[in-house]
C-alpha cells in the first residue's frame, strides 16, 4: 500500500491539487505535424456537488484523444497488409518476419482500443448520474498484457524498422509519411506522422491512461459503484507502469510539455558555436518546443557517453533577429586560407597512405594511427572552414552564434524552427532534474551519431565522385510573383558543403529562364543541392555578422549524385521541387583522370590549344593577346568580386569568348565589355588548361616537382628561380605577367575572399599539370584530387606567388655557380 500511496502522491502532482483543475488533452497527434489538433481545455471552478460534471469532463477529454489514439492506430496498420501481399511476391518490400517484427501486436492493441471506445462513446453523449463505466477502464486494465509484450518488443521493432528503411527506399517512403485521419470535428482531414514517431504511441498511452485514471477516481464518490472498479484499474496500471522495461525509459521520459504533449526530437547535428570569441564544435537537438545545445562528455573507456548542456532555448521565446537589430558579432579571426588548404591536402596524404596500407595487408595498429591523423585534421577542418553566420536570440536576455558552411544547412534549420514555432507554444524554464533528464535522453534520441567526416565512414560507403560535374540550370517555374532571382548551386566535400557556382540575376519574372552551364569541380562529393533565391538590393538589410546583404531563399532541394545516373557521355535532365517552385536542370560527369587530358587542336589558326610560342610569334607579341584582355578586365570591374577564379563562370559565355577569341573577332573587346566577370576568369583558366603543353613545360615538370621538395631555403630559391630562367621566353613573360596580377587579386582579399593560397589551389594545376603522354607516370588515382602531386603542384605557385617582385631582365642577367642543364 505504501507504494501505491507514493504513486498516487507523484500523479497528484501532475495535476492541481487548488479549486481550479486545468484538464488537458493528453494525446494530440505527434508534435512534429503542426494542426493535428488543439488541447482540449477546461478550467472549472470545483464546488461541492460538482465531482459528477468533473467526471463527465475528464471522460470527454480522455474520450477526444482516445479517438485520436485509434486513428494512429488504424495509420499504422494501413500499410501492413499491402506489405504482407508483396511478401510472398518475387520482389518484397520486406520479409513476413520483418513485418511480423515492426507490427508486432499492434492489430490486438486496436481491437482492444475500439472495442472500448465504442463502449464508452455513447456513456458518455447520454450522460447522467447513474451512468457506470469502471468495468469498462477495469477490462482495459485487465488487458495491458499486450501492451507488455508490445514494449518488450518495441526496441527490437524500431531497431528492424531502421533497417529496413535504411536498405529499402519504398519501405524509408512509407514510414517517413503515414496519413493520420484527424477527429471528426477537425478541420484537417489528415497529417502525416513517422512510423517511429506512431510506434511510440502504445508506450505514451499507458502513462496518459494512469493519469486519466487517477483523476476520475478523484472526482468519483467512494459510494459510487464505479469507485471500487476504478481503484482496482489505478493498481493494475500503476504496477505495469513500474514493471515496463527501463530501456524505453529515455523515450516515454523525454519530459512532457507545458501543456502535456510528449516531448519529441525533431532535428539534430553537428554545428559549430562561436562561444568567448573561439570556435566549439556542438551537438543541437530541436525538440517539439525547446532548442538545446549540447557537447558530448568526455569519459573513461568502457562508460555510457553522456552530454553535458551548454544552453536552452525554449522555442516560445526564442527570435531570429532581424539584420538590422543583430549586433555585431564577437571578433572570430577567419581561419587562414592557406591553413585549411594544408589540412585538405593532409587529409588526401593520409588517406593515400591507408588505402595503400590496406592494399599491402598492413598491420592494423599502423592503419588506425593513420585513421587517427585523419580524424584529427578532418576535424579541424570541419571545426575551421564554416564562414556563414546563423543567430539566435533568446528574447529574455542572450544570443548565440553558430556558423554554417552552407546557407542551405542555415535556411534548414530556421524553417525546422520556424514551422514549430507556428503552433500555440508556452514559455518554461525546466528544473535541474528536467534539465538532466532531457539531457539524459539526447544520446538515445539523437540521429547524427558521428561527426560528419570521412574517417567516420564504413570502408564499403562511396568515396564520392572525383572529377567536373557540368550542370546547365534551365528554367524554373512556380513562383506566384514576378521578382529578381537567381540560383546557386552547392555541393559536399571533405564532410561540408560549400558554395560551388551562381547563375545570373533575372529581372522582374516569375518564370525565369537562365539556360546557363557550369563546370564544378567534385572532390569526394555525394549531393548536389540547387537554392534558388530572390534577389535584395535594400542596403539597410546587410548582416551584421558578416556585412553582407541577405537575399531570401525562395526554395532549395538536394539530388544524390549517383555515378551510375551521371557517369555517361550524354546530358541527363531532371528537375528539383522546392516549396512549389520547380527548378530544371541537366547535367554529366566528367571523371578526373578524362578532365586531365590537354588535346592540341587540329586548327593551328586559333589560340585555343595551341602552343604559346607559335600564338605570340604570330601575334608579335610578348604574352598572348587573350591573357592581357581577360587581365586586364578582370582588373578593371573583378578585382573586387567575392570568389574570383574560384567561382564558375556560365559555360556557354565562357564558350562564346572561346570563339570569339580563336576568330580573332572585331568584336572581342566590345563583348568582353559586356560579359559576366566570371566568365571571364573562366576563359583564362581554360585557355591555360587547353594548352597543348602546360605553362611551365612538362620538360621542366620532374625538375619543379624536386625543387619544390627542397628543405634547405638557399638550395630552393637557387633551384626554382634557374628553372624560371630555363624556361622559353614566351612562357616565361607569360608566367611572371599572370603572377603579378594574382598577386594584385590578393591585395584585396578581405573584400574578394581569394588569398595567395586559394589562387595557388585554383591555378597550381592548370599552369603545371602535365600533358597526357607525360602524364602518365605522374598522375595518381583518380578518385583523390588532392594528390601528392597536385599538392606539389599548388605549393610550386604558391612559392612564387609569396617571392619578392621577379623580373624577366634581373632573372635573364643573374649567373649561375650550377650548371644549366636540368
């Protein structure tokens, strides 16, 4: 007896022990699917007398949420007997006993519901004193044996759900949008719910049934005849309650709202906070009305990780400020350039390594140091490389910064927030023990368990594709109203997504056609996702956390990049839909070890592919003609523009000015004068990529490559300052002609983004990389850019890109104390 007096003690605090009760609908659909109902409440002023119309309420309550129960019930089964059917045909959607696993007792469980709630619907609409259903809660009771061996089941049944979703994208559809039907009176006819979400429901409901109960045993006379039957109801449930299995406790004690709902995960990962002007890189879980930001603990081997909370936000008080009202951010020094791009180029090295390792059945302790190294620079990678800024602001007091590597990532988690927020939230502050125990359950619930790098994955994932991916963004349709708009297209590598390529502003439509093609460079990558934004020219709408306008997202999507749909010589056309907005788009793939080969062109009459001696001897000139007009406009209108030479020109203007410039056309300046700056950059990158032999020679190539590796400073610059001198002359004023102008690009990296480092990444290859038959004994897998020797390649530029001024005379009248064979 004791113990069932503390268990009533602790119910009793659920609800209000003062004259006024507050009752609420306890099961309201899942809180992830906004509009599935509204709490059903009832503040009533208790006097005496009054406990029969208590009860009447209560039961109506329990009567509304009890319909709803039975609809999730009926969501869940709707899909078991077509799965059953396909189970015995040659191509299944799962097996007899995975079905027989995920629906384990769920068809008894709605027996039993229906059966009850027709029973007590019409008690309960011709109400009056006399009415008796305790037999009815006695049998439910009576009953809950199914429901034991439902949550003995129920870790196994999540457990093979997962499974199969994972291995099976019809079964992942089914279960990611089951269709509830809402209550009778509702004015929405369905929502759709997780099947994860819905096989939790029979666990909810036994803790809500308790309470119910407990609250009509109170406003039950103890003469009435129900009294006796009710207590017996209470007892049962309360001993199956503490008898259910700890191992769901995380789940069912995931903390219940203000208002009584269950609280659910709604959306988690890793995000990186800007927390005393540094870096930390944090695990976020969105809930159903809070928002937490945690960090995983550090623990000795062999115990439970746990996380330890940083901060919380419950959802009702949490603002986006506007960029006006945004203060400016703590000073976070931007993680050079150069550095990052040392870490890619270590990561590839180590990864090179174990997969050589590997190959020559190396020991296992050796592979997972090197495993180790890997995990260490990826991580300082992903922890350095994030630049957008996302903030929160908690109304009552503080505000937090994340940064984002990708805008796409920034408008996910706003709109996860956002569409939670539309619902009629409260405010809260939660306990030191509701703190702990919504902590508690974060590393059950998650759904991001690793730190998105690539020595997290299993050795049989996809690498991800290592080439040109050419993207023609077509149209796009769907838009209710005429406006400035344009798109960007991002794709993944080293475990983030960067900003890869932008299409041209079109004005004043709500049918767009751009009809632009790119050339964007994969390394590693799996996605490609395509935003499509409005344009903003309203200067008062800058981002105070990183001065730039903020242009709105009107949709996004994201395709999986899959080698067998995009390895093909031919254009494969799709189209991405985003918030009705529907964007067209094709695309093929170009592997790397096919974009390494230079191909001289069979006319020798153009500029394209020719060798640079026999341009500028025509020409009469000292640097080709195409390399000071790209220059010098990129000079005059593109020296400022944020990712020049890093982002992609349209390829069609850039083939247009390939044309012109072969042609030797009249009107090359006038259309140079019009084009995208981008495309610009892209003519001269492509015009050293096609040449027939690269700008430093491939005679040359094997000398660079040592020099380059030199550890002694006086026996390097001996050593590449006589390979300049080696070099023919048209090459050589050509070279030192482009690396005084990147140098110039460079000075204006704070406004531009492109430091010496990133134009050394971006033009390291094309100016050294060898031609085709000298290749071959250089180039190294094609699944890693990131090569030992395109890594050479970069830090050979980036030598002479931080030297002092090089002049053609001073290099030409200098001796040599070596010889001046190479």
């Amino acid at each position: 007896m004791e113990e069932e007096e503390e268990a009533i003690g602790l119910l009793d605090k659920v609800l209000e022990d003062e004259d006024v009760f507050l009752l609420e609908e306890c099961e309201l659909g899942t809180p992830t699917s906004p509009g599935s109902g509204s709490p059903f409440l009832v503040a009533v002023k208790v006097e005496a007398g009054k406990g029969l119309e208590m009860r009447k309420l209560v039961l109506s309550g329990f009567l509304a949420s009890e319909e709803i129960y039975i609809n999730q019930l009926e969501a869940l089964l709707l899909p078991m007997k077509p799965l059953k059917a396909t189970a015995t045909t040659s191509q299944p959607v799962l097996t007899i006993q995975q079905i027989e696993t995920i629906f384990y007792k769920i068809q008894d469980i709605y027996e039993i519901h229906k059966e009850f709630y027709d029973n007590l619907c019409p008690k309960v609409q011709q109400w009056d004193s006399q009415v008796t259903m305790g037999h009815l809660f006695q049998k439910l009771a009576s009953q809950l044996g199914v429901y034991k061996a439902f949550v003995d089941n129920y870790k196994v049944a999540l457990e093979t759900a997962e499974k199969c979703s994972q291995s099976n994208n019809q079964f992942q559809k089914i279960s990611e949008e089951l269709k509830v039907k809402g209550p009778k009176d509702s004015k929405d006819s369905h929502t759709s719910v997780t099947m994860e979400a819905l096989l939790y429901k029979p666990i909810d409901r036994v803790t809500r049934s308790t309470l119910v109960l407990h609250d009509l045993l109170k406003h039950t006379p103890v003469d009435h005849p129900d009294y006796p039957l009710l207590q017996d109801a209470l007892r049962i449930s309360q001993n199956f309650l503490s008898s259910i299995n700890e191992d769901i406790d995380p789940r069912r004690t995931a903390v219940t709202t203000p208002k009584g709902e269950t609280r659910q995960l709604v959306k988690d990962g890793f995000l990186v906070e800007v927390s005393e002007s540094s870096r930390k890189l944090r695990h976020v879980f969105l809930f159903t009305d809070v928002l937490l930001c945690a960090k995983l603990k550090k623990t000795s081997a062999g115990k439970h990780q746990q996380y330890d909370c940083k901060w919380y936000i419950p959802l009702a008080d949490l603002v986006f400020p506007s960029p006006e009202e945004s203060e400016a951010s703590p000073q976070v020094h931007p993680f050079p350039d150069h550095e990052l791009e040392d870490m890619k180029m270590k990561i590839s090295a180590l990864k090179s390594e174990i997969q050589k390792e590997k190959a020559n059945k190396g020991q296992s302790r050796a592979i997972e140091r090197l495993k180790k190294k890997m995990f260490e620079n990826e991580f300082l990678l992903l922890l350095n490389s994030p630049t957008i800024p996302f903030r929160i602001h908690n109304r009552n007091g503080k505000s937090y910064l994340f940064l984002l590597s990708s805008d796409y990532e920034r408008s996910e988690w706003r709109e996860a927030i956002q569409k939670l927020q539309k619902k009629d939230l409260q405010a809260f502050v939660l306990s030191s023990v509701e703190l702990q125990v919504l902590t508690g359950s974060c590393f059950k619930l998650r759904t991001v368990h690793n730190i998105p790098v690539t020595s997290n994955k299993d050795d049989d994932e996809s690498p991800g594709l290592y080439g040109f991916l050419h993207v023609i963004v077509h149209s796009a349709k769907g838009f209710k109203q005429s406006a400035n708009l344009y798109c960007t297209l991002e794709v993944d590598s080293f475990g983030y997504f960067v900003s890869k390529a932008k299409t041209r502003v079109f004005r004043d439509t709500a049918e767009p056609k751009w009809d632009e093609e790119f050339e964007i460079e994969l390394e590693g990558s799996q996605s490609l996702r395509i935003l499509c934004y409005e344009k903003c020219y309203d200067k008062t709408k800058v981002n105070k956390d990183n001065n730039e306008i903020v242009d709105k997202i009107m949709g996004k999507g994201q395709i999986q990049l899959d080698p067998q749909t995009v390895e093909t010589k031919n254009w494969h056309t799709d189209v991405i839909e985003m918030n009705g907005i529907k964007v067209e788009f094709s695309m093929k793939f170009t592997s790397r070890d096919m974009s390494l080969k230079r191909t001289p062109s069979k006319k020798q009459t153009g500029v394209f592919g020719v060798k640079i001696s026999v341009v500028t001897k025509r020409e009469r000139s000292k640097v080709p003609y195409i390399v000071r007009q790209c220059v010098e406009e990129v000079e005059k209108r593109g020296i400022e523009e944020v990712g020049i030479y890093r982002i992609s020109g349209v390829a069609t203007d850039i083939q247009a000015l390939k044309a012109v410039f072969d042609a030797n056309n009249k009107d090359i300046l006038l259309m140079l004068s019009d084009m995208d700056i981008n495309a610009i950059a892209g003519t001269l990158k492509l015009y050293f990529r096609e040449l027939p032999e690269p700008l430093l020679t491939d005679r040359l190539y094997p000398a660079f490559m040592e020099g380059i590796a030199l550890s002694d400073p006086a026996a390097k610059e001996n050593c590449m300052m006589h390979l300049l001198r080696s070099l023919p002359d048209p090459n050589l004023i050509t070279f030192l002609f482009l690396l005084e102008h990147l140098k110039r690009v460079a000075e204006k990296e704070p406004i531009n983004k492109m430091s010496l480092h990133n134009l050394a990444t971006v033009f390291g290859p094309t100016l050294l990389r060898p031609s085709e038959v000298e290749s071959k004994a250089h180039v190294t897998s094609a699944a890693d850019i990131w090569s030992h020797d395109v890594m050479a390649q970069v830090q050979v530029l980036l030598y002479y890109l931080q030297h002092p001024p090089i002049s053609f005379a001073e290099l030409k009248r200098n001796t040599l104390y070596f010889s001046t064979d190479v």
